[in-house]
C-alpha cells in the first residue's frame, strides 16, 4: 500500500496521471500547492509564525480541515545557508512551535542556526493545531492506573471510553486521525509548503517515530535527518515494551546512586540511598508522606517514582536527591492544618490540552484485556525495576488505553526504508526513558541505511551532552560528514559538566 501511494505521488509529479479520459500536462492547470502566511511572532519579533491548511483525513481532501501551526527563525548567516532544518522535540505532545521560539537558540549550536531556517510545527492535535481539548473536571478525575481487582479494571477501561468520547467531542475529527503516520503526511506537505525539494530533520524521542516513518514513505526528499532517544516501533509485544522501558528507568535509578555515592553535593551523600529510597516509597504506601507542594495532599509512592523519573531526564541529580532528602525528613507526628484540603486551586478552565492518549493510543495496539493480564503485565515490570516500580510513564500510557477498541491507525511493524541517504542516530546508554536496545534494533531494521552513535552517559538528552555529541550531529547536518557506525562519546558528569 505504502509504495502504491509513493508511485502516485510520482505520477502526480510528473503530470502523467489519467485524469477524465485526459492527460495531465503542460495544458493542464496544476493546483497550486497550500501557502503558508509568515507573520511575525507575538512575543517574539525575531521569528515568523504561520498556520497551513491541511485536510483532517487525506483519503478526504475535500473534507474537514484544520490549521497546522508552524514556527520559523531564518538562518542568520542567509548567504551560507544549507536548507531548512525541521525539528520535532518528541513527547507525543510537546510543542514544535514552542521549541522553535523559545529553546532552540539555548538548544542548537550558533552554526547550525546561522546555516538553516529552523522551522517547528506542531504536530496536529498538539499546541496550536487542533489541540486535543477534554473537560479538566474529567480528566481530574481518573482512577487509579493500578487497578486491584476486575472490577477496578472495568472501572478504568469505562473511565477511558467516557473521556475518550468527551475529548472527541471537544476536539473534533481530529481525534481520531492523530497518529504519528498523519504526522508524517502533514510534514511532507509542510516540504511542500516551504518550497524545498529536500528537507533537513532533527527529531528527539518520540518525534524519532515521525522521522523512522518520513524516512519509509518520503527517503528522497530528505538530505539530512538526526534522531535522537529513538523509538523501536516494532515492538508487539505488551510485556517486551513495558519491561525493556522498566528496565531502563531501573538503570538511570542505579546511575543516580552511583552518583550518589561520589558527589558531596548530593543531598543524600555518605548515606545509604537505596535503603533511604525504599523506605520512602513504604511510608508513601502507608500513606505517611505529604505533597510539599500541598501539604494537606497524601502522597503515593507512584507520584514519588514519577517525579523522580523526570528529574532523571536532564539528569538533574541533585534536584532529585535534594527532593528525596526533603521527603525522608517529613515526620509522621507533623499534620497538616486541619483547613488544608489538599485540592487543587480552581483555574476556572473547564477544558485542558490532553494529546498524549490520542496519539499513543492509535500509534500502539496495546489493549490489556482484563485483570488478571494486567496484573501479570505490572507484576512483570515491578520484577524488572523492583525500585522504580516499572517505568512510571509507560505503565500510565498503556493504563490509558484500557477500554480503546482494538483497531489502530498506525500499528507496530518493522521498518522498511528504501530510498532515504544515511541518517544519524544518536541515544545515550543511561536513557531513562527509552532504551538503547531500542536504538540498535532500529539501526538494524534500517539495514545499513542509518548509523548509531552511543554517548556513554546517562540522560535522555542526547545532542547537547558534550562537544562530542555536538560536533557530530553539526558535522553531519552541516556537511553530511557521517560518524562511524557503533561509534561512542565519553560521559560528561552531570554534577560537573565535565
């Protein structure tokens, strides 16, 4: 079907499709293709914003429509520039345009702003175009994402239909049509949209899923493309996904640790972290520990795992230490006032942006069919990272598809790229989010089409780590200058930089 698609997007090309009993040819007007109107940026004067209008449904052209959202700061250096450099920062749900305006300039090296257009857009569904929107009472309201019994379980599967329908309603046809592989096809207009016969790419996290499937269905419009944090989508396995991603989290806990134990500045150093950890994650379970932040809300041990797992994204060590410390010197003859409620203040928002089911869900066929599958999946990613508990975003991203139907827009498969030149992948070995397993077995689906380059640290970041892991994305974006297969960067110490 893919290269059906591709060979009529040729023939289109070239003008010789046969269209009513005709030839489409110099005769025939050709329909020009969607524009996109730059304005300047509010807030931000020095950059250009602009929406292009792109079907909901490709198989409808003619029908709904919506306004993607795009960003663009020129190259600075307008004399030497290479091309446009698209950039997707990952979640699914983080923000192109976002990135764009506001972290690229701190993100991306001087030369590579002076020698591309770096244009963000914001895949549909997300930040400016056609936000997934869902009633924030409801989404306040979800139970419990480790359900303790069936009833429990149909309790959240009925929970995920309800806001399921609701952000529907709110949303529009856009909703069902979120998937990564529409993604794909509105960046391919976006190509189009801005005139260039080849594009650039940098993708991070999940947006490396946008440029493994551009890469399957469009390889020859791209010059250049760096992946950073890849996404294995191969994976059909439930108990695969869930316990390599557990097992990852579960590393970055241990490299915490180990910093730890070397850093005076950790804020547990000398002590005995793991046993400080788990204590903490049992008084959590007896209900003894407090939210800081609202200090008459009980604070579960999830939430703990949770927050700690982000800080490990940067990683930002010694955030995560000082936050543990903090939590471990709560006392439990300490009560809040009687007064604190513990709810969260009233915004007076009655909707809230909530793309990452949207997207997860019709990216992955995921469907736990009952509890006790569910039990076993949990108990399986609890074994794999016995102090993390299992990696605290996946497990909520499949809980949140209990209940979905079955049928997926972009279903797990294998890679299969034909057309595209070399491209660059680069992932750290202490990712806590995506494993370098994934990684390598992304390379190998490429069959040679793409190299890996491993910087030996921890982190999910990966292009900013060093000049190391600098150089070599500048170098090949710049002057397509390709690193060595299996090549590494030294780990830069978080606590130092060095």
């Amino acid at each position: 079907m893919r290269s059906l698609f591709k060979g009529l997007a040729g023939a289109l090309a070239a003008g010789a499709l046969v269209l009513g009993g005709g030839v489409a040819g110099a005769d025939t007007p050709r329909t020009p293709e969607p524009a996109i109107d730059w304005k300047p940026c509010p807030d931000h004067a020095t950059a250009e914003c602009g929406t292009l209008r792109l079907p909901v449904d490709r198989a409808r052209p003619g029908g709904e429509t919506f306004d993607l959202a795009v960003a663009r700061r020129k190259a600075t250096d307008p004399d030497r520039r290479v091309g446009v450099l698209l950039v997707n920062p990952g979640g699914p749900g983080d923000s192109g345009v976002n990135y764009t305006l506001t972290r690229a300039e701190a993100q991306l090296s001087a030369e590579l702003r002076s020698r591309f257009d770096i244009v963000g857009f914001d895949p549909r569904g997300v930040g400016g175009s056609r936000p997934v929107m869902c009633s924030k009472k409801l989404l306040d309201a979800q139970p419990s994402v480790y359900p303790r019994d069936q009833e429990e379980f149909e309790r959240l599967a009925a929970y995920n239909r309800e806001l399921r329908e609701d952000c529907r309603r709110h949303t529009g046809p856009v909703f069902d049509q979120a998937d990564t592989l529409s993604v794909v096809h509105d960046m391919e207009a976006l190509r189009k949209a801005l005139g260039e016969r080849r594009i650039n790419f940098f993708g991070h996290s999940y947006g490396t899923l946008i440029g493994e499937q551009y890469a399957e269905l469009y390889g020859d419009r791209i010059r250049a493309m760096s992946l950073t944090a890849n996404i294995d989508h191969s994976i059909t396995g439930t108990r695969e996904f869930l316990v390599s991603s557990a097992t990852s989290a579960e590393d970055s806990w241990h490299q915490f640790v180990k910093w730890c134990d070397r850093a005076r500045s950790c804020a547990l150093h000398g002590r005995d972290v793991p046993a400080v950890w788990d204590e903490l994650l049992k008084r959590a379970d007896r209900g003894e520990l407090r939210d800081p932040e609202q200090p008459g809300r009980t604070l579960g041990a999830n939430e703990i795992t949770q927050r700690a797992f982000k800080m490990f994204y940067g990683p930002d060590w010694a955030e995560a230490a000082t936050y543990v410390a903090q939590l471990d010197a709560q006392r439990p003859e300490i009560r809040p006032e009687a007064s604190a409620t513990g709810e969260p203040p009233e915004t007076g928002q009655p909707l809230e942006a909530a793309p990452f089911p949207a997207v997860f869900c019709q990216d992955w066929r995921f469907r736990p069919r009952d509890h006790r599958e569910f039990a076993r999946l949990t108990a399986a990613e609890r074994q794999a990272a016995p102090h993390m508990r299992g990696s605290p975003r996946v497990h909520a991203g499949l809980a949140g598809c209990v209940g979905w139907p079955e049928r997926v827009n972009n279903p797990q498969h294998r890679l299969r790229i034909t057309e595209a030149p070399k491209l660059l992948m680069m992932h750290s070995r202490h990712d806590p989010a995506n494993p370098l397993s994934w990684a390598a077995e992304v390379r190998r689906q490429t069959r040679g089409t793409a190299v890996l380059l491993t910087y030996e640290g921890a982190g999910h970041r990966v292009y900013d780590r060093s000049d190391c892991t600098r150089d070599a994305m500048d170098g090949y974006l710049l002057a397509l200058k390709v690193p060595r297969d299996g090549g590494t960067c030294a780990a830069a110490d978080p606590a130092t930089g060095d």
